[in-house]
C-alpha cells in the first residue's frame, strides 16, 4: 500500500457540510474513499485460483471468439440464394461438417452439407436449417447414409445468416474483453479461458486485521463471570471479511489498558494493510481506545448522522514501517455489521483495487407504517417476501435495538431510508439492501 499524500484535515476541510458531530453518511463515505490507499502489488494466478479476486490490467483479446463463422445447430449448411420463395426448397447432401474438423470444400450451387453445433461452415455457405425442420429424402437405400440424399426444407422458414455464429461475435480480437478493477466471476474466468489464458494477473489479497476492545468481553468458551458478555462481534466481522474476499488476522480481544491496547494496535497495522476494531469509540467511553489510536497515527473520531452505528474512528495508524487504514466500529452488534456494510465495505473493495459498483437494492412495500426522523439515515432490520400479487414487500420486525442481533440473523435485509426521510406510511415502497448477494 502506498501512503496517501493528503492529510485528513485537508479532506475534512474540502467537504462542504463536515461536522463531525454529525456527519451525513454519504459525507463519510466521500470522506473514506478520499483517504483510501490503492494497491502495489500484483501476482499472476491460476485461472482456477482466481475466482473473486481483482483483475489488475484490462485483458484485450489476442484472440477472435469464435476464431471462424460456425454453426449454431445441428442441420444442414446451405447458401441462402438456393432458397425458394413460396415452395419447397431441395439441396443435395454432399458431405457432413463435424465440430473440430477443418473447412470442407466449395459445393456447387444447390448442395448442401450436414454440419454439427460448433463446425465450421464450408466455404460459400452461410445459413444453417436445423435438422429437425427437414425432411430426408433417401436417393439410394443400399448406399452411403448421405450422399446423394435430398434434403427437403419447407419454404418461408430461413432467413440468410440463420443459425451461423459469426467470427468475432462474442470478443472481437483487440477488444476489451475484462477491465482491470473487476471482482473476477465464473463468467469471467469462462471468458479468460476462452481466450486460452491460462494464468491471469490480479492484485495481492488485502490483508485485514481485526480485533475487539472491551473490558466486559469474554472470548467464547470461557466462563462469563456477572457483567461480562461474550465477544460475538469478533465472529460477525470475520465472516463478513471472509465474504468479502480479504485475508483475515484475527487479533483477538484486547483489554482496555493502554500498554496492551499499544502493543495490539501497533502490531495490527505492522501486519495488516486495514484494522478493524470494534468498541471504545463511542463518545462516553471511558476507556483508552481513543487515546491509543490517536497517539498511533491521524484519526478522525465520528459521530455519524445514522442509526444504528453512530460512533466511529476513521484514520491512519502507524506499524512497522508502514501505515494502515482504521476503521474503529462501535461496539454493538449489529451497529458494527451496519457500519462495515456502510462504509468498510466499499473501502476495502477499494484498497483491493476493485472498481466502484453500486451495490443491488431492492424496492419493496413496506407491510407496516415505519416511524423514521429526518436528518438520519436509517438502517431497519427487515423481512423481504412476495406478496399475494407477486411484489416485495419488507415487513419491519423485532427488536431494532443496536445490540440486537437476533432480528439481525432473521432478517434477510435491511431497509435503508435516506438522511431526507421522514416518517413513512404502510404500504410506501422502500430501498432495501438484500443479505443474499450482498458480499
Ligand atoms: P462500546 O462501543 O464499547 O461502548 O460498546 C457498546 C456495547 O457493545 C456495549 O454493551 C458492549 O458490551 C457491547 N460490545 C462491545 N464490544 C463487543 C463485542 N466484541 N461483542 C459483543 N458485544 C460487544
Ligand atoms: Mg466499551
């Protein structure tokens, strides 16, 4: 990762509206994606080993796809000009095309030629009829299965250029067939085979490290003594990373006590090129997480105009020899999986190298009135289902408490409602972010 120039007090001091106190999502993530490093360095991989990661260089194609006009059935190859208009059209059988075998050569007018899905079309010709909308006409029983035979084609059934797949037709050569940035899928790797590539060059895997801050946690398995709780958010924000593709360095859980908070912050950024955090950076906190990541490099400290989520620290920490991205969530469950997909994943897509790309929401009618103030985005809790008439509809439910994660494992969704929206009646249609698909 290369060291941004631009300090975070030159971003702030160039976004119109900053206020730290409260700032407007879309004002953070304009603010992230500013600060964000962009990756180095590239490897080349086995196509096989290359689902999602991110394509490093635009891949032009050295190649025509298909590399000759072939066919698109199996039937018969003809020439479009031996057609009738209005009656029966007859070619004579001469030969059979068969996929993987090299061009044929010329007929004369009024023949044609079996050919197979994927052969090549003999020189001249240029339609394919399939065979199933023939009729065969033997022209001697004892004799070769088809030469000779007559093929009968009904009239008004072929246009010119039927059935031939044309040279060129799914990657012309020299064409852009994958632009760098893009988060390779099985269609792509498909594609980068079909061009006989067998490696391709992708950025280095992001390497993101992740750690949980709290007096009262326990890591599971251990006994849970009054007033403590158990460290889930640590299992939530690995497999949310996971997902995303990165490789995760779980840190563990760090007290709150500003030696050990030191020695995990700073060994994090001297491994990892972003760290996650979770707890201590609500605006009450009596504890040393704040302290400590300012001390370690250029933090921002949030309270972000949303709900759940709010608190947040964003910056750059110092390791050995090198700068991480942080990102300090807060502490309650779902209000950390909100934030992470609100702002830490994009910008770790971004750090990866991938290219922007909005994410898929849904448009759904709300089953109930929602109660919602303006000047917040909001993130509900929702259940998306068709309705009787085969529309969505989100129906809002349980408890939407920050530390609820429960609703949060039921829900398949969460409803998004602008900074701009006010309360909303039943049945109004919403923006919903769907957990299928999401990363
Ligand atoms: P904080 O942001 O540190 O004030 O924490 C807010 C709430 O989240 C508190 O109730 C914490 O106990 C809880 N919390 C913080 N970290 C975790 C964690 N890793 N797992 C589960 N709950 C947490
Ligand atoms: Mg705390």
């Amino acid at each position: 990762m290369t060291p941004q120039a631009t300090s975070l007090a030159e971003i702030a001091s160039c976004l119109a509206g900053y206020d730290p106190q409260s700032l407007r999502v879309d004002l953070a993530q304009d603010f992230i994606a500013q600060m964000l490093p962009r990756p180095q360095q590239q490897e080349r991989l086995p196509l096989r080993q290359a689902l999602g990661r991110v394509l490093a260089a635009d891949i032009i194609s050295t190649l025509q796809v298909p590399a000759a006009d072939n066919s698109a059935m199996d039937g018969y190859a003809l020439r479009a000009s031996d057609l009738q208009a209005g009656q029966e059209t007859r070619l004579t059988l001469a030969g059979t095309s068969l996929a993987g075998s090299a061009p044929r050569a010329e007929l004369a007018a009024g023949e044609c030629q079996r050919i197979m899905t994927g052969a090549l079309m003999p020189p001249g010709l240029d339609t394919v009829v399939p065979q199933e909308f023939t009729r065969l006409e033997r022209a001697d029983q004892a004799g070769q299965a088809d030469q000779g035979d007559i093929v009968v084609i009904p009239p008004g059934l072929l246009r010119a250029g039927d059935n031939r797949r044309l040279a060129g037709e799914d990657l012309a050569l020299g064409s852009l067939a994958l632009s760098a940035g893009r988060v390779l899928r099985p269609a792509d790797l498909g594609l980068l085979a079909s061009l006989g590539q067998a490696e391709v060059a992708v950025w280095r895997r992001l390497r993101v490290a992740v750690l949980s801050t709290g007096d009262e946690l326990r890591a599971v398995g251990e006994p849970l003594p009054p007033g403590c709780v158990y460290d889930s958010n640590r299992y939530t924000m690995c497999a949310m990373l996971e997902r995303l593709g990165v490789e995760v360095l779980d840190l563990g859980l760090v007290r709150d006590d500003p030696a050990a908070l030191r020695e995990a912050f700073g060994r994090a950024a001297s491994l990892a090129d972003a760290v996650i955090s979770s707890g201590g950076v609500s605006v009450g906190e009596a504890d040393h997480t704040k302290r400590v990541m300012a001390e370690l490099g250029e933090v921002m400290f949030w309270r972000i105009a949303m709900r759940p989520g709010r608190p947040m620290a964003v910056g750059r920490i110092q390791g050995e020899g090198h700068t991480a991205m942080l990102f300090g969530l807060p502490g309650n469950p779902v209000a950390v999986m909100v934030t992470f997909y609100a702002f830490v994943r994009d910008a770790l897509l971004a750090m990866s190298g991938a290219s922007a790309a909005p994410l898929l929401m849904l448009r759904a009618a709300t089953t109930r009135a929602l109660r919602k103030k303006a000047g917040r985005t909001e993130y509900q809790r929702g259940f998306v289902s068709r309705a009787p008439d085969g529309s969505w509809q989100v129906e809002i439910g349980g408890n939407q408490g920050s530390g609820v994660l429960s609703s949060m494992s039921q829900a398949n969704g969460l409803v998004v409602l602008s900074h701009e929206q006010g309360d909303v009646a039943a049945g109004e249609q919403v923006d919903v972010l769907p957990f299928d698909g999401l990363i």
